[in-house]
C-alpha cells in the first residue's frame, strides 16, 4: 500500500514497471496540488517514492492513463494526456 499525499491526487491506471516499481497516473480529483499537476509518479514495491514525471503542467486531470512494457534492458512507457488528445511515448532506461 501507498500512503504519500505530497504525491497521490488521485491516481488512475497504475501498472507495474518492468523493476517492479509501480507507476500510476495523476487525476487530479482527490488532494489536487497546482503545483503538481497531471504527473505520472513511480513508487518501489516499499511504496517509496521514486520520481514524478508531468504528462501536461498547466491543466490538472490530463494525465488519464498509462502503459509499460519491456524493451531489452529499458522500458517503453505510454501515458494519455487528455487535454491534447494524445499519447505521449518514451523509452526508459
């Protein structure tokens, strides 16, 4: 279980990363923070926070959903922002 309101605002679509961290969208609906808006935020499977990542800063609730999958030794993570319409990817090492 994760506990870290600095971090959760409302977290959608969590999925495991290939390292077994958790990854999980930010809604924005539950404990908003302006400061911190739209984010993809990744836990170790302690529920240590590990690092957050903005999907859209200036409009809360665009970051909707997620992805991850494994590509040698990296992974390629796909995350909805739902303000533009779009699926944004990267590849993670």
């Amino acid at each position: 279980m994760v506990n870290d309101p600095t971090h959760l605002h409302g977290p959608l679509g969590p999925a495991l990363a290939p390292n077994g961290d958790l990854v999980s969208a930010q809604g924005d609906a539950v404990n908003p923070d302006p400061n911190q808006q739209s984010e993809i935020v990744e836990f170790t499977p302690a529920g240590t926070f590990v690092a957050e990542m903005t999907v859209e800063p200036t409009n809360a609730g665009a970051a909707f959903g997620l992805a991850v999958e494994p590509v040698g030794n990296a992974f390629r993570f796909a995350a909805v922002d739902d303000f533009q319409n779009t699926l944004d990817l990267w590849t993670v090492p």
